[in-house]
C-alpha cells in the first residue's frame, strides 16, 4: 500500500513538473516571435506551436498538409522548403533556409533541427519560422546603396571601378579593348548658381536616366557624383563604339530637359576618352586618364570629346607640379616684375611701362607667365598674386615718379578672375591712393577673349574704373572675337594691336589690310592704338606711316628690371 501511495504521490509529482514544464516552454514560444512546427516520427504527427496562426491560416497534421504550406512560398522557395523539411534524408541535424511568403512578401527564417537517437535513427524534428523581413529589407537597402547613386539609380563610383575591374580582366583574357568615356557638364556651377540646387539635382537625374538606357552586357553607366558621370565599354566597336555613343549623347544635348518645374534646360559636355591597355592598364589609372582628357577638353573650349594622347598625360603631370611649385611661391613670393617701354610713335619718346610678372622656380629656372598665369588663373592663386603685381608696380612706380617726375603710365595685365572679385575696385584705389598713383597714371589691360567671356560683368566693372579716369586697354586685340563692331561703346581707351599681326604685316598684303581698318577704326572711335611685338626697323617705319600712336616690341626695348627702366628714365628726365 505505502508501495502504491508512493507510486501516486510521485506520478502526481512528476505530472505537476510536467505541466509546469509544459506551461514554462509554451510560455517561451508564445513570447517568441516564430512559429513552430512540431514532429514526431514515433507518432507521424505534426503539431504547430506557438505563433502559428500568426503566419498561417491552416494546420499542419500530417505530412498531406505541407503541401499547403508550398502553395504558400513562393515558387522558387518550394524545392529549397522541402528539402530543408526533410533534412533527415540528408542524415543532416540542422540547417535553414530564407523564404518568401506569397501573400504579403514576409521573408521567414525556416530552420529545421532533427533529433537522432542513439542508434542513429530520428525521433524528432522541429521547424522554426523566424520573420526577418525587416531585417532583410535593411540588408537589401544596405546592398543598394552600396552598388548604386541614390539620385540616378546608375552604378556608384565604387561599383563602377569593381566591373570595370572585371571587364578589364576579361578584355586582358581575351585580348579586347576596354574604353572609359569621363562626362562632365560644361558650366554646371551657373545651372546650381542661377537655378538653385534642387534644379541642378534634377538636371543630373533626368541626363543620368538618359544615359541609363544605354547600359547593357557590354556597357557600364555611372554616376561618380555631381555632375560627373562615367561610361565603361567593353571591346567598343559598331552600336557601342565610343564615336556612336558620344553621337547618341550630342543628338540628345540639341533638344533641351525639361523638368518638373517646366524649365528648358540645354546643356553642354565635355567628354574624355581612355582605352585600356593603351592608356593605362590598371582600372583606376584608366579612369584618371579619362579624367584628364577630360579637363583638357575644358580648357579647349567645352562641349567636344578627346581622345587619350600621351602628351596630355605629360602636360597634365608639368602642369601639376608647377600648380605644387606654384603654392609654394604665392607663400614665398618668388616673383620678379619686369617692365617692358612703350613708346610714342612719332618722336620714340616714353609713353609708359606694360608690368609684366617673372617667376623664378626654385631650381632658379625662369617660368613663362604663358605657363604659370593661365593655371594660377584655374586655381585662384592669381589673386593673391594679382595682388602682389598691383601693389609691386605701384611701389615702383611712385618711386620712379619721385626720382625722374616723368608722366609715365604703368600697365598692368588683369586677368577676368581678379575682375570678377567683389572688393577688387576697392582694393586698387586703396593702393593707387597709399602709393599717390593719379588715375591718369594707370591703365588696366583685360584681353579680348576675357572681356567676351564675361561680358556684361566686366564691363560694369571698366565702366566705373573708366569714370574714376583710369585708362582701359583692350589687350591681344584681333585674336579673340575679332568683330570691329563691337568695339563701339566699349569702355576701354587703348587698343593693342596683337603681335600676330606686327609678325606678318610687311609680308602679307592683307594683315596691313586688316592693321590699317583696325587703326583706322580705333581712332575714329577715339581710342589710342599700341602695336605690341615690334622687332624690326621695317615694322616701324611702317607703323609710323599708317599712324599707330604707340609701339612696344623688342625693337626699342625688352621687359627688364626696374634698374634698367630707371636708366631710360634718367636719360628721358625732364
Ligand atoms: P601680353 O600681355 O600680351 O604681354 C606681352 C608679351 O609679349 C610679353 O610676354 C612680352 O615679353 C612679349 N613681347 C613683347 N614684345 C615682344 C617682341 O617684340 N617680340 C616677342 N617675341 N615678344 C614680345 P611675357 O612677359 O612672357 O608675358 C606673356 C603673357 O603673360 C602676357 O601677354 C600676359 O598675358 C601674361 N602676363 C604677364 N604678366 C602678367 C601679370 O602680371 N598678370 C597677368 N594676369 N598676366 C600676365
Ligand atoms: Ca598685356
Ligand atoms: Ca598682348
């Protein structure tokens, strides 16, 4: 009998733990946010656990039922899902798999463990399905945002540079070309400046779906950002050479984009051209080549395409070691000024002195202000310079004008970019008036190509010099826009006739023609013409007979030091 009550008290004692086994374990599934799927071989029942319901409206019983659970993946999850479900025939303990639910694109984590007992033959199996949808949403953006430009949809730069990698590998295999075609908006500052940022991000968008379409097995589209896109063709020839694209890129540019806003907008590209292996055999250097050219394309007046050239490479790589030297002697203001005469015409006697800037590099060679202003213009380093040249000359000069108190003019060439500065009226006068320089003394020279570029700008800006009383010189006259008509109502006083002319005015028949209309022209205009590059006695006498009111040139005198000048100035001195 004690026998019996103890087999009872310890049933109901093992029941008791059982049930609050029980209790604790669907405590923990229902708090959990899977599904389970419960079976056991011995029985050959399914049993569906815990959150069930919340993935699926029907239960799973037995094995007939799973088929309702495959109509609910879709297609290509089905073979995967019943593979993993029946791991055991795998002789497998455990594995999952991701699926997609149909109905509502819920991604399910389904993980499968088998239980084996010890003679290997399996006695429980449970299946877990985990939502992860979020989680791969995540992953998905993660992955998005790390092969693609969020404003186009086309490939980011570092994807671009990885399949590029690959096309390269490729076309090394099987002896192909690869060529990469860099784009770049002409003037995209003016579209961001004048239309505002919003404007321009659409402009890249809208030219970015434009170039979309041409992406396909062969053809690699990207946007690296702003408005900076680049193109990756593999072995380009027929339909994909790099001559069709670019004409399918111009013909598109000849019709305007039209935004959300109903602007019009027309744009411009410059476009450089590198192919592998010629250029470079690395993908990275490949696409600097195309970079490069690019910006040579820039500098030869915008809109064109060009094609890698070794020389560009050497130019680019000069020019970037003289910008380095460059910094370094705005710091250290390894700059000379040299002063070259003019001289009137008819009795040779000094008109004044044209400033013309010196540099010696740091190996003491001398740089050509040719080679060194156009870049100090690209990256803004002329203004400190410029700065240096005004405030250097005037020095000179007032120290001139106390010596010799000879009437001298002093000239100084002004490139655009110091025109454009917002102080720069102001910076001048503080100087002409700290060095007591009359405005009758100085005179600015601007060239012609500068003055069209930025035409309503900078004549604003001549206009008030002009009225102040300080001489304009319109400098390199006939080389730029070279139209006589447009001289009229310029504010300018000087027209300097370009040396190209003076060069081949006794040889050819119709240069005198054309030196005569513009001397001519100049005068019944009122200004006061200078031939610049006088070299020859010839030259001279024939300027003097067709009334050229100055001359300047190697004939009666080179750009020298202030010393040299003040020598003249002595021998002049009234
Ligand atoms: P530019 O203003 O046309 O200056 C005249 C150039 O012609 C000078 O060259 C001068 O040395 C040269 N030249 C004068 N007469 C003759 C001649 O008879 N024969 C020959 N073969 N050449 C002659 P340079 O000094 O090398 O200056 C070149 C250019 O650099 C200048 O052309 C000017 O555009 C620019 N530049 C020079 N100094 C400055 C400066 O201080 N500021 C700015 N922005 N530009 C400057
Ligand atoms: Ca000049
Ligand atoms: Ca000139």
């Amino acid at each position: 009998m004690d026998d019996l009550s103890y087999q009872v008290d310890l049933l109901r004692a093992t029941n008791e733990k059982l049930s609050r086994d029980e209790k604790m374990l669907r405590l923990i599934c229902e708090t959990s946010d899977s599904a389970f799927l419960y079976y056991s071989y011995a029985e050959d029942q399914f049993r569906t656990v815990a959150n069930w319901e919340h993935f699926f409206d029907f239960v799973v019983a037995d094995a007939r039922d799973l088929d309702r659970l495959y109509d609910c993946v879709e297609e290509q999850c089905i073979i995967p899902l019943r593979e993993v479900l029946f791991i055991e025939k795998q002789n497998l303990q455990s594995q999952s798999i991701q699926v997609t639910l149909k109905a509502r694109r819920v991604r399910l984590e389904v993980e499968v463990r088998v239980v084996y007992d010890a003679a290997g033959k399996p006695t429980d199996k449970i299946v877990r399905f985990r939502d992860i949808t979020r989680v791969s949403l995540q992953n998905d953006e993660l992955t998005y945002l790390a092969y693609y430009d969020t404003l186009t949809g086309l490939y980011n730069r570092n994807y671009f540079v990885r399949l590029l990698g690959e096309f390269i590998r490729r076309a090394g295999d099987e002896n192909r070309t690869v060529a990469v075609m860099f784009l770049d908006f002409d003037d995209f500052r003016r579209i961001n400046d004048g239309m505002g940022l919003i404007v321009g991000d659409e402009l890249v968008q809208v030219f970015g779906q434009f170039l979309s379409e041409m992406m396909d097995d062969h053809v690699l589209v990207s946007h690296f950002n702003s408005d900076i896109y680049c193109i990756g063709i593999y072995d380009p020839c027929g339909a994909r050479s790099v001559d069709t694209i670019y004409k399918i890129i111009r013909e598109r540019l000849r019709q305007p984009f039209i935004l959300s806003g109903g602007q019009e907008i027309f744009i411009s590209l410059s476009v450089g051209v590198a192919e592998y292996p010629e250029a470079a055999s690395g993908t990275l250097e490949l696409i600097n080549c195309a970079e490069i050219v690019m910006f040579k394309a820039k500098n030869m007046g915008k809109d064109k395409v060009l094609y890698y050239e070794g020389r560009i490479l050497d130019e680019f790589l000069k020019n970037v070691s003289i910008e380095n030297k460059l910094k370094d002697a705005v710091f250290r203001q390894n700059f000379i000024m040299y002063y070259q005469p003019q001289f009137h015409t008819g009795d040779k006697s000094l008109r004044g002195v044209e400033a013309l800037i010196r540099w010696k590099d740091d190996n003491g060679k001398m740089v050509s202000p040719e080679v060194f202003i156009p870049i100090a213009e690209k990256n803004g380093a002329i203004v400190p310079i410029g700065d240096w040249v005004i405030e250097e000359s005037l020095r000179v000069c007032a120290d001139w004008k106390k010596k010799y108190h000879y009437p001298l003019i002093v000239s100084l060439n002004i490139s655009a970019v110091q025109y454009r500065q917002r102080d720069f009226i102001e910076k001048l006068l503080d100087l002409t008036e700290k060095y007591g320089i009359a405005p009758e003394e100085l005179e600015l020279e601007i060239t012609e190509t500068a003055l069209i570029e930025d035409f309503t700008e900078i004549t604003e800006k001549l206009e008030a010099l002009k009225n102040i009383g300080i001489k304009i010189s319109l400098d390199d006259f006939g080389t730029g826009y070279s139209s006589l008509s447009y001289l009229k109502g310029l504010p300018i006083d000087t027209l300097k006739i370009d040396k190209s002319f003076i060069d081949t005015v006794i040889s050819d028949e119709n240069t005198r023609i054309i030196t005569e209309s513009i001397i001519y022209m100049g005068k019944k205009l009122g200004y006061e013409t200078i031939a610049e590059g006088v070299e020859t006695e010839e030259q001279y006498r024939y300027l003097q007979e067709v009334n050229c009111d100055n001359i300047q040139g190697f004939l009666l005198g080179r750009p020298m030091a202030a010393e040299k000048i003040e020598e003249l100035l002595a021998g002049m001195a009234v």
